[in-house]
C-alpha cells in the first residue's frame, strides 16, 4: 500500500496508508498458490478460511469474499489495519521463503472497505433461544463475542463504561492508523444482529453485580487499561502522561483540538516517550501531530523493540529520534516538567524475554531537555470490577484466571482478550473471545 507523504501526514490525524485498489488487489490475490494445507490459516487467530477469500478476490467476487471473511470475523477492516500479519498468517506463508508473502491483511482491508462503500450483508443469526447473555467491555474481545452470540440466537447486551464503543479501538489507537468511522461502521454491523449497547454503564456502580450475575452468561471483555509506571523520581509533575491518559484523551475525547472540545491536554513542545511498543509509537506519533519535538527512549536496541516494524518505519519517517539503549533515571521540574535523567545502557546476556538484558553504564548520565514525559511501559487489567465479583479468581498481576476455553472460577461467568492474557494485540483477544463465546453457546444450548 502507498503512504501519505511524512511532511504532510504531521499536520493531520488522517490515515497514512492509502490501500489497494481493485485492480492491485485482484493481481496480488492472484499470487496466491492455494496451498492444499494453507499454513495461513493455522497462523490466524481466528481461523479466517484465507485461501478462499483470497481466491474470490482474485476471481473479483469482492461480495462473495467479505461473506467469507465475515464467517469468522466481523471486524475485517479493524483487522485489516492493525493486526501483526507479518508474524501470524503473512509469517506463515510459504511464499515468503523465497519472495514477498502474500498481503493477506491489505487484501482483507480492501474486501472490508470495498463492502463498506458498496453496501454491507448481514450473517444470517440463529432462532432465538431466550438465552440473555451480558457482555462487559465493547472493545475488540466484547465486540467479537457479541457478535459470536447473537449469531448463535442469544440475546446479547454490552455493558460499555465510557461515552463511545470500541475501548483500544476508540480510545488507544489512533486514526491515523484506524480511523474512527472505520471502527464505528464495523461496530454498527455488530450491533445489528440484534445486540444491545448500553453506553455510560459502569458495571458495580450503573448496574449492580447482581444484576450481572443474574443473566444467562457473563462474558468479561473490560481489557487491560491499568498503565504501569517506571517508579522513578518526579512521576507526579505536571506533564507526566501514562500513554493510556494521553492517547484517551486525543483519540476519544479530541483534545487537541481543545478549547473547541472540552477536554484538555498538555502541547508539550519537546516530548519524551518512554518504550519501544506499539502505544509508545503511537503516542510519539500523536505527540509529533500535535506540534512536538519527540524523542522515543528504550532501553534496548531498535532490533528489539516488540513495535511493528512497519510503525517504527513511519515514527522514523515523520521524525521521531529514537534514542536507544537509553534509560530514564529521574524526571525533573518543579511542578511542572523541565527536563528527564537518563542513562546509556549497555547489553549483556539475553532476559526470559530473549531480548538482551540492559544494565546502566557508569558515568554515562546526561539529560534530555523535554518538558513533557509520556510513559509507555505497558498495561494490566484494571481490577475496578473484577474485585466486585466474590470468588472470581484473578492471577498474579491482576488478570482473571480462565482455562483454554474462557471459563472462570464461577459458573457461567467466561472471559477474554486482555482482562484474561494480559496485554495483547486486537486479533489474539478477538480469538480468545471466539472460544469463549462458543463454550458459553454449548454451555446454553445444554441446559
């Protein structure tokens, strides 16, 4: 796909990638082998039939293609945009042993856009059971398990916190990666199988556990939107962002376009973002949009950033310095950030993670002139509900301990995506739900 060019693209929050159009994508799909055992799709999370999509794109039945993705997934143009193909389903294809793999996510992408403009068709949905179903959370996992659901003849209600759907998808990532009337026309198609979205419900507090625990099924989707933070000295001075802060306010709550909108936000004219994953990129990215001189400090080397490669390419093209190798000892300011201590790091022998594992190099201090500081450092399930719920076991870092097919410790209460795993990407929390949703199915459909 072609890109906007970088010293445009800084001004705007529009999207980066342009796409395929019809011709490009029916001459990619034509570079599919059909493989008899389609490694591809082991390499899916949630089991897309992608040779066959792949072969009606090529035979350009762009209907009879987007019928096929959406048996499997109703967020095709979601999927399309943000998922890691290159290390699920394009990782897995044999044509890039010796070539190109085949773009698997750029042609799943056009299908779902193509269907979008021209007109989307409904799944067919099961006879009503008389099965009611709440599902908490209406980001990536809550969506796909509601849709799994009502397709099965449940009644489905989402319980959603905040003012807008999507959770990650509205609130985390940014429309220049997905933009917002993408993620609101694949949740409308959700919800017109007949599920209902109750906005602004807070679950313990809008709506009592009791009455949560009183449907059918409880499926727990709220994710992992607790920040972690580094520990270090002068965290609480104003400036200081947990990545999840500041993207929400942006992405949901349009606060760089303050005062027209009502929430505010710091327009920090040289910005540190600590980490070296996709939200630190993502959050360097909107700083650098909104004006900023970004500086993104990781403590390991570029190689071993868990970030896209595709998203390193693009905060480096949009002139983001990467400083790495480089640690965060101390934020400094007096009230209000003036500056960040950091320290070079040297490598030594790989961590659990297979990464090398840093250690600080004496008399290699030096500090960074900034004054504002975004941590990125990662995230766990915030344990606002689940510490409400007697006898919900939860693991060590504060996640709900679930077996492989999404049951917890209480009979007829499942959970999936982050709130189960902890902190992972959009396709491995909707096949998590994807299993959930079809134990919680057999589980009504024997009783």
């Amino acid at each position: 796909m072609g890109d906007r060019p970088a010293d445009v693209r800084v001004r705007d929050f529009k999207e980066v990638d342009t796409g395929l159009s019809a011709d490009e994508a029916i001459a990619e799909a034509e570079r599919c082998l059909q493989c008899k055992k389609p490694l591809c799709v082991k390499g899916c999370p949630v089991c897309i039939d992608i040779p066959a999509f792949i072969r009606e794109v090529a035979e350009g039945d762009f209907p009879g293609a987007a019928r096929t993705l959406k048996e499997q997934n109703m967020l095709p143009a979601i999927c399309g945009r943000v998922c890691p193909q290159e290390t699920q389903c394009e990782g897995a294809c044999v044509l890039g042993i010796k070539e190109t793999p085949i773009r698997i996510g750029a042609l799943e992408r056009f299908v779902a856009d193509w269907e979008r403009q021209n007109g989307a068709e409904l799944p067919k949905t099961a006879r009503p059971t008389g099965k009611r179903v709440a599902v908490v959370g209406s980001g990536p996992a809550g969506l796909t398990a509601a849709a799994e659901l009502a397709r099965a003849g449940h009644a489905v209600t989402i319980f959603e916190s905040l003012h807008e759907a999507g959770g990650v998808l509205t609130y985390g990532i940014p429309a220049f990666r997905l933009p917002k009337d993408v993620v609101r026309a694949e949740i409308d198609q959700v919800l017109a199988l007949d599920v209902r979205l109750k906005k602004n419900y807070l679950v313990g507090r809008s709506v009592s556990v009791d009455e949560l625990l009183g449907y059918d099924a409880v499926f727990l989707a709220t994710g992992a939107g607790l920040p972690a933070f580094m520990g270090i000295p002068g965290e609480n001075h104003n400036g200081v962002y947990s990545a999840n802060e500041f993207l929400t306010r942006v992405n949901l709550m349009h606060a760089d376009a303050f005062p027209e909108f009502d929430t505010p936000v710091l327009h920090g004219g040289r910005v540190a973002v600590i980490g070296g994953g996709n939200v630190a990129m993502d959050a360097a990215r909107v700083a650098r949009r909104m004006g900023a001189k970004v500086f993104l400090v990781y403590r390991r080397r570029e190689e071993d950033m868990p970030a896209r490669r595709v998203e390193v390419l693009h905060a480096k093209e949009e002139g983001i310095e990467f400083l790495t190798c480089t640690n965060p000892t101390r934020i400094l300011g007096e009230g209000c950030v003036s500056g960040l201590e950091c320290v070079k790091m040297s490598l030594c022998d790989l961590d659990a993670s297979g990464r090398p594992s840093p250690e600080p190099i004496p008399g290699s201090e030096f500090t960074l002139d900034v004054d504002m500081v975004i941590q990125a450092i990662g995230t766990s399930p915030n344990p606002l509900l689940v510490s409400l719920i007697p006898g919900l076991k939860r693991g060590r870092r504060g996640n709900v301990v679930v077996d492989e097919n999404g049951r917890t410790s209480i009979p007829h209460v499942y959970a999936g995506g982050d709130i189960a795993t902890g902190a992972a990407t959009v396709i491995e929390a909707m096949g998590s739900a994807k299993r959930a949703a079809a134990a919680i199915n057999a589980m009504l459909r024997e009783e």
